[in-house]
C-alpha cells in the first residue's frame, strides 16, 4: 500500500482531525469568553445565589428605673419547628405536638406532612415548660430554636411611658418607639453559603447552626428617671380615685421640680405591654402628655403668678369681687357655685379659688402681659419629654383673643393645657422660678460601658423668686384653709390649688355635668421636694378637684415622703446644692448677688440623708423647729407624733437610738426660744421665709 | 507490509487519566448529595464515587481483555450478528423497564443496571465498518451499501428515539456519518440525507414539549431563568466563576443544588468552576490527543475495518465529549449526552473503554 497518508480514508481522516481541532478551538475561545473575560460577572451572579447575609437579631436592651429595677427586659424563649423532610411519618409527632402544645391535630398535621419542606413553624414563642416537654419526646425532625421576646416583669407599671414592642421587637409606642434605635442594638450581619434549597453552610459539608445572639451588637439599656416604687404608689392611688368615681380617665404626674426628673407618670385606664394587643388604643395612651384639657381653676396660680411678676398686684392686696358677679359686655361670670365675695385678699382669690378675683387679676395684668408670662411657663409649647404624643396644648395668640378671653383664661378656660405642662409650671413656682424641662431618661448605658448622660435642657427664669416664694406661701392657703383641704399630708406644709373644671361642649358652651378634677400642688410646701399633679377626668359622684383629686394628692404625698430618704441611688448631681447652683448660675448669667445667696441655703433644703445618717440613729433634735424636726426626721422615715408647738425640748427615742422603718418618734416642744441659734445651712430658710 | 507494533502508550493514558481524574471529579461533585434537599440522596457521600471506582475495575479489565484480542475477530459476520441481534434485542427490551425519570433507558440486573444505548454505539461502529469494508469501490450503491448502512444505524437510532432519547441518537447519526464520510462517500449525499432529516429532526423536537422548550431555552437561556433555562445558566455561572485557576478542587458552590446532577452530564462545568481555565483546557488537550492518536491507529490500520473502526471509536469518544462540553458551555442545547471517562455512569465508561480496548489493538497493527 502506499503511504497512509496520500490514501483518499486517511485524507478524510485527517480532514476530520482537523474539523475535531476547529471544535476544540471555539471551545478554547468559548472558555476563555467565559471564564478570563466575563469571570467577574458570573462571580456576582454566583454570589447574588450562593451567599446570603443573614442578620442574627440583637437583643433588645433593658429599660431600667432610676434605681436599677427592670421595667422591661428580653427574655429567651423557644420556638418549636419541624423538618418534614427528616420525619419517618408525620402522624405520631403531629398527635405528641398537637396535645403538649395545643396546636389544632389537623394543621399541625398538615405542616408536618409537607414532605418538600424543610422548615415549618409548629408554635412560636412557647412557654417555657411546655418547650421542655417537647424537647424531652427527643422527636425526628422536631427542633427548638431560641428567639427573643420582650418582657415587661411589672406588667401595667409605667405601660404608656415604656410603650410596646411588635413582633419583630421593633418599639411601637412610647419609649420603646423614641429611643428604638438605641435599645434595639445592630443585628450581627453573617455571610454565609447557601444551597439551592435555602439552606445555609458554614463549610462545605456542615450545615451552620445559627446562634441566636452570636455577633449581635446587643441595645443600650436606659436608665429612666423613674422610680418604680414611686409609680406604683401614684398608679395605685389614681387607679382606686378612677374606679372609685367611675372615671373617664385619669393621671398623675410627680416630679422634682429642680431638675425636671419625672419621678412617676401614671395613666389611668392602664393595660399590660405584654398583651398589648388586647386592650383598646385608648387605654395605651399616656394622658399626661396626650391629653389636652382645660384647667380650670388650678390655672388660677399662673393669673396670680402674673399679676405679682407684672406688679401689678402685691401679697397683700385686697381684690374686689363683685359680690358674686362681672358682666362683660354681654356675659356675666359667676362663681362656682354662685358664692358672693366682696373683697378677697389674693391668698383667699386662691384659697376659695375665686373666679371673679381671678379675672379681675388677669384684666389689670393685661393681654399681652399675661399671655407672654403664660408663654414663659411654656403654655401653648410641648415640654419636650421623651415619649411620642406629646401635644403642644392650646394657648391662642393674643390676636384672636375676644373680650371674654382674658378674664376666662385667668380662671382656666379658653386654653388648653396637658398635666406635665401644669405639673411643670407648678415646678417653676416650686422651685423659685425656674422653668425646667421635663424628663424621662437618665442614661443610656452602651454594652461597651459607655455611658451617655441625658443632656438636660437649660432651666430658664420665668418667675422672680420673689413672685415663687410668695406663691409657695399663697398656696398654702388653700390647703391650710381653703378648698384643697384634703390635699393636706400629716407632717408636712402642702401647697397647691383645687380644680373643678366644667368640659368644654363641642360646640360651645360647658357641661353642666362633665368635669375635670385635679389637684396640684407641692410638698413641703417651703421646702419642695415634690410636685405633684393629679387629674380625674369626669369623675362620677364628686366632681370637685378638692374632693376628688385632692386625697389622691395626699396619699401619693405622704407615701412619696415616707420614701424618697430611701432612694436605693441617691443621684448626687441631681439634688446637690452646688450643681443647682451651678445649673441656674449658667442659664442665668445676670443672678443678683441676693438671688445667690438666696439660693444656696435654699438648695441645701433637697439634700438627701446621706446613707451615714442613718446608720448614726436618731439625731439630736432639740432646740429645732417643729417643722424643721419634721422634716429631718421624715428624712429618715419616722413618722411623728407633736406635743405642744414651738421649738423642740425633748424627744423620744433619744439621740443616738436605732431606726426602724415606719417608726414613731414623739417630740415635746415649747414656745421657749432655744439658747442656742441654729448653726446647720439647713435652718437658713426659715430665716428667709420669714 | 502488516508489523506488529506495541500499543499507544499515549492513546492508553489519556484514556486511563481522563479515567481517574473523572472518579475525583465525580467524588467532588456527588459528595454533597448527601444533602439532597427532599428524600432519596444517597447516605454516603462515596455512594457515587464507589460505584463508579467498581466499575472503573471491571471497565479497565474489560479493556485489557479486548484489547488482546485481534481487532479483526470483530470483523467476523457471525460476530457483528450476534452482538447487533443481543443490542437490537436489549434495546427493544429496554422500552418494556420501568421508567426513570420519565425515560426508560436501562436494564436492572439486580447489583447495577446497564444501558444498552451505550453499548449500541460501539456494535454499530463495528458493524458499520464491517459492512463498509466489504463495499469498498461501492460505496455509494444504495441497494449494496447505503441502504443497509441505513439500516444500521436508524433502527438503533429509532429505538432510543422510543426511550426517549436524542441525544444517543443524534450521536448514532453522527458516528455513522463520519464513518461513510471516511468510507469515501461523497459530500453531496450526506446533504440529501440532510434535507431529509433536517424536516424530520425539526417535526421530532417539536412534537415533544420538553424537546421544544431545550431548544429554545437554548436560544434563549435568560428569558426564564428559574425555569427551563436554569440548567444552562448555572452551568454557565459554574464555568465562569472558576476564572484562570478555578476555586480549588472541592470547592465547587454550585454543585450544592444550584447545576442538578453535577456528576453525571454537567461535570465539566464542575472542572471549570474548582480547575478554571487551566482545568478545562488540559481535559479539551487530553480529548485532542485521544483523538489526534486514535486517528492516527486508524490512519495506520492496515486494512479498512481497522480504519473504519478506528474512526467510529474515535468520533464516539471525542466527537460526544465535544458536544458534551459545548451543552456545558451554552453553545448547543441541552442534549443528555455524557461526557465520556469523567461522567458517573458505568455503562457508558465500560462501552468507552472497551472502545479504547479495541483501539489500543488497533494501534498495534500497521500498514
């Protein structure tokens, strides 16, 4: 044969090596398209498939009382899930599942038998012992997995201050909603491999385990200026007050009035943030700062307030009252119930809250007088407190005042106001004069230690303390003999003002029948601590804020004073004398020499007992005031027992004896001044009271 | 003159290479089908790669064993009857098994099951080259040559057809034509055999809905890409993500559910995603010098059985293995072809190697 090569076969062979080459070439120029050319493009269009970035959720931080007691936690739980695909036959595990967890037999019947599933949900969420029996059958393709539920341990306490959170944990009201993004923490972002059936791998080979809070930045935890003990005691008295008189609604307010830290902020209805969902939207609202209402004759301090800042009235001025009656123009204002005064002294237009007095006051201040000192208080403006709802209230400018306007107002009609805004205008004749921002939140505590302290707003001067320290004294009346007997608190000088406010009608006029009662005063009532404001929304029975709002005032008080010497965190830059100085010096550069002086023995009134001053027993009395002896010793939670008046001369137990809790302490006491004068900083404000 | 020569060495390891490396890359890409999403994944992630080790054993035996025996015994009548009586046979009998996923394409002998489509292809390379050989200078007889060359090739091609099964088909047809294309018949007749199956192929495809939908999804593999035109696209994603080197042996993504059945026709686009570029062209080298060698065995087979033959192996081989790949690669549709040596499948590695038996004897012999 000749050589292969020239043969007609082997040329057709060859011509086929050749057309197989040609193939292999264009797949070398297809692979070479594909995987040196366009490479990076498949390498996103793998990745979009083949990686997913999970969030493993944070958890969500605690929110704390001043004290350090949680209001609101994240709790673990378990959730019960199946893998279908993993069971021998759905029957059995649907009937141990349906009878320990209550789940209808069908549906969970149903999820298990889809057999291309890889995970149902069974139940979420399941308590705790119920979440153990299933993890004991040690059931095929029944699994656990941990998530986060929140937890509000003292259920109603505080609900429409602390809000609710959704299912995803996302705040929904309240706190939870405004400081969210603090509290929630920063999910834990993992990337991780994922097959075509959704599942996730860590490693090739090994399904991942998802650890719930793995890399999760947890939330800060807030420290609220709140006092557990405190709400508690305000809710428990507002919430017998409401169901006593069948209340529409109700809320109180207690607050230091020196640093704008609310103490308690309690709403009545109340419902539980654990079972939000149950309870219709208007029991989840915080009426105190939601809640916009026409005062009524607690407005009457502000009038008077007015009329002493402006000059235009003094302490001791007599008002004329027009036996019971002032026409303007076509209208004619009465007294509640159409009592006649003649002349009042200011204290007594409070004490016996006359509206006719009142108007009188508020028409020589003038218009633009009164509505620029109403503005000062912060009328008409929200407070700025750190929940959602808050409203500005109603305070009309001056132009679109009718005739009946100002002297109306002056008695509390014709504006509305929210209880914090009271509350905080009561704070500033309190605290001699200084409007303070109302808070909530003490601290944000990071998880990394930080510590981020609540800017306070700046106080502002708003009233002389002239003017405040002459209220403190005028509002005593009305305690002492006026209509807000009732508020008074054994042991301590009370000063505040009743108010029965008729609802306004929509359309005009006043109910006859629908009132507001409330009471708001401050205690003691030279020396406050405290203020509180307590508000009854259409009370059944009594309507009178002296009848109604006054007792609530009463008990929340003196609890509140029995208490406040035990605050578990004594917050040393809250109530010390030096950053009160310090605070008001700065937001009032131009504070007289006198202003000073007077304020610095006046701060040293809220001085704490430090914790050494218990420890020492009962101090030596003698010689003290009877209301300074008082006060020291509800200091220290002794109630007392006087004999006599004037100035201290003996005491049982003597100095130095043990204290128990809710103790008696008897003291004798004689007009005979003592021999020595007082030295402690403490006494200095009877000198200025004086 | 006939000289009696050893047998290619380089023939005998590119086979026994690509051999191996395809029980590695059939041990990367099935191991995680242990992680079938529903049911039915082996319990052993050496489920596939035992199997196919077991039968790489017989398949290389099988070889050794052909390759002693003088490839011209094949050339006997009785032989070639026998063997495409028991194929034909098997092929009918197939039709009547159970269906696997919807086709019905192999034989359960109880311990493994066999594929009769798969050894067809190399009874009817012999036969063809049997009945070829002896219609030398008449190749273009209807009555002598084209007829009964026809017959031996469509009535194996229509009874896979039943299974069904086109791709093996197709194959078939293409073997057959290459080796009437070296048998010396002309161009102009495979273009009339092309007008005739052009029609008939199109009627084919378009009379089954899945048919159709391959090909457009290949014309098309982006418009629906969760649907028909998902396996294009993820082996598409496999092979360009590799890159010049690839991600590493083992480290195929996509075989984790994405590429459905990386083991068996889509292994390539596993080589391209763990071994990139590099990976890919050495396995294309490797095919290229199977073929270039097995051509030149035949180029130098003394007579024209050997030649014939020779070429029908290497066109089974090399011609599947480039068709194989350009499905991977998106240039063809979707066929169902295996690619020989490195897909897990233990017939078509026994046919393949028996194959390369035959053509190893056949590198022994020159003219």
């Amino acid at each position: 044969m000749s050589d292969p090569g020239s043969n007609p076969a082997a040329k057709r062979i060859w011509i086929l090596l050749g057309a197989g080459c040609v193939w292999i070439i264009i797949l070398i120029a297809r692979l070479a398209d594909l995987q040196l050319h366009r490479s990076e493009e498949f390498a996103v269009k793998a990745k979009r498939q083949q990686e997913r970035t999970i969030e493993l959720p944070p958890r969500r931080g605690a929110i704390l009382d001043r004290t350090g007691e949680p209001l609101a936690i994240t709790a673990s739980v378990d959730s019960v899930f199946a893998i279908p695909s993993e069971m021998d036959g759905p029957e059995p595990t649907a009937k141990v599942l349906s009878d320990i967890l209550g789940v209808p037999h069908a549906e969970v019947l149903r999820k298990l038998s889809d057999r291309e599933r890889d995970f149902v949900w069974i139940a979420r969420r399941v308590q705790e012992d119920l979440a153990d029996r299933v993890s004991a059958r040690k059931l095929k393709g029944v699994r656990l997995i941990k998530e986060s539920i929140r937890r509000y341990p003292q259920s109603e306490l505080a609900s429409s201050v602390l809000g609710y959170v959704g299912l995803d944990n996302q705040g929904l009201s309240g706190i939870e909603f405004r400081f969210d993004r603090a509290i929630r923490g920063r999910p834990a972002r993992v990337t991780v491999l994922r097959d075509a059936a959704q599942r996730y791998y860590a490693a090739p080979g090994r399904p991942l385990r998802l650890e719930r809070d793995g890399g999760a930045v947890e939330g800060a935890a807030l420290s609220l200026t709140l006092d557990a003990s405190i709400q508690h005691i305000a809710e428990k008295e507002l919430m017998e007050a409401f169901q006593t008189y069948r209340a529409r609604a109700g809320s109180v307010v207690v607050m230091d009035p020196y640093s704008g830290e609310i103490l308690a902020l309690a709403s009545a209805p109340v419902f539980d943030p654990n079972r939000y969902g149950e309870f219709d939207p208007e029991f989840r609202k915080c009426r105190a700062i939601a809640d916009v209402y026409e005062p009524g004759s607690t407005f009457k301090a502000f009038t008077v307030a007015a009329g002493l800042e402006t000059g235009v009235i003094e302490e001791g001025d007599v008002i004329d009252c027009g036996g019971g009656a002032l026409t303007i123009g076509s209208t004619t204002i009465h007294e509640h119930g159409r009592s006649r005064y003649g002349a009042l002294p200011v204290g007594d237009v409070l004490a016996f809250s006359s509206n006719i007095g009142s108007a009188r006051i508020g028409m020589s201040v003038g218009r633009t007088g009164f509505f620029k000192v109403l503005r000062n208080l912060g009328f008409g403006k929200k407070t700025g407190i750190e929940i959602e709802g808050e409203t500005a209230g109603l305070l009309r400018d001056v132009r679109s005042w009718s005739a009946l306007t100002l002297p109306t107002m002056s008695f509390g009609q014709e504006i509305g106001v929210t209880l914090l805004q009271m509350a905080r205008g009561y704070s500033a004749i309190a605290n001699g004069g200084m409007l303070v921002g109302p808070h909530l939140i003490s601290e944000v505590r990071y998880p990394d230690g930080r510590v981020e302290k609540m800017r306070r707003p700046a106080a502002e001067r708003v009233l002389s303390e002239k003017t405040a320290e002459t209220l403190r004294r005028l509002l005593q009346l009305v305690v002492s003999k006026g209509t807000g007997k009732r508020a008074a608190v054994p042991g301590f000088t009370v000063a505040g003002k009743t108010g029965t406010a008729q609802k306004a009608v929509p359309g005009g006029g006043y109910s006859r029948d629908r009132f507001v009662a409330s009471f708001i005063g401050f205690v003691p009532a030279d020396t406050p601590r405290v203020v509180i404001a307590v508000e009854v929304d259409e009370p059944k029975g009594k309507q009178y804020g002296g009848d109604v709002a006054a007792p609530v005032f009463s008990a929340v008080a003196s609890q509140v004073m029995q208490l406040l010497h035990e605050a578990p965190h004594p917050d040393e830059s809250r109530t010390t004398p030096t950053t009160l100085v310090a605070e008001l010096s700065r937001s009032a550069p131009v504070l007289s020499p006198i202003l000073t002086s007077d304020l610095v023995p006046a701060s040293t009134r809220f001085r704490r007992p430090s914790h050494g001053l218990s420890g020492d027993g009962f101090p030596d009395l003698s010689g003290q005031s009877a209301r300074d002896a008082t006060r020291t010793l509800a200091l220290l939670g002794v109630r007392v027992r006087l004999e006599g008046s004037g100035f201290v001369v003996a005491q049982e137990p003597p100095p130095g004896a043990a204290i128990e809790p809710g103790t008696w302490a008897r003291l004798t006491l004689s007009l005979n001044p003592p021999d020595e004068e007082p030295a402690a900083p403490a006494f200095a404000p009877e000198a200025q009271n004086r | 003159m006939a000289k009696k020569l050893a047998s290619d060495r380089y023939l005998f390891l590119s086979a026994l290479t690509l051999s191996c490396f395809g029980l590695l890359m059939i041990y990367s890409a099935s191991a995680m089908q242990i992680y079938l999403p529903a049911a039915g994944g082996p319990a052993n992630p050496f489920h596939f790669v035992m199997k196919q080790g077991f039968a790489l054993l017989v398949g290389a035996f099988l070889a050794w064993a052909v390759h002693a025996v003088d490839y011209r015994e094949f050339n006997r009548p009785a032989v070639v009857a026998v063997a495409m009586t028991v194929l034909v046979a098997s092929l009918v009998a197939v039709l009547f098994a159970h269906p696997v996923n919807g086709t019905r394409r192999w034989i359960d002998l109880g311990m493994f099951s066999l594929q009769p489509s798969e050894f067809m292809k190399l009874g009817l390379i012999l036969a063809l080259a049997a009945l070829l050989s002896r219609r030398e200078g008449e190749e273009e007889n209807l009555q002598r040559t084209l007829i009964p060359a026809a017959a031996i090739v469509l009535v194996p091609a229509g009874l896979v057809l039943a299974q069904p099964d086109f791709g093996t088909a197709f194959s078939f047809v293409a073997i057959a034509s290459a080796m009437l294309f070296v048998a010396g018949v002309r161009l102009r007749y495979f273009l009339w055999a092309a007008l005739l199956l052009v029609p008939t192929t199109w009627a084919y495809v378009m009379s089954a809905p899945y048919r159709k939908d391959r090909l457009m999804t290949f014309l098309n593999p982006e418009a629906d890409p969760l649907g028909k035109g998902f396996q294009s696209l993820q082996s598409l994603i496999a092979v360009g993500t590799g890159g010049i080197s690839g991600l590493g042996l083992g480290n195929s993504k996509q075989k984790l559910f994405f590429l459905p059945y990386p083991y068996t026709d889509f292994i390539y686009a596993i080589v391209g995603e763990e071994l990139g570029f590099i990976g890919c062209v050495l396995v294309l080298g490797v095919f290229g010098l199977l073929l270039a060698r097995g051509f030149r065995a035949a180029v130098n087979s003394p007579d024209s059985f050997g030649r014939l033959a020779g070429t029908g192996i290497c066109v089974m081989i090399v011609f599947q293995a480039l068709l194989n790949i350009s499905v991977v690669l998106a240039l063809v549709p979707t066929k169902g072809i295996p690619l020989p040596f490195l897909s897990y499948g233990g017939s078509a590695l026994w046919a393949d190697l028996i194959a390369v038996g035959i053509l190893l004897n056949i590198s022994q012999h020159s003219s």
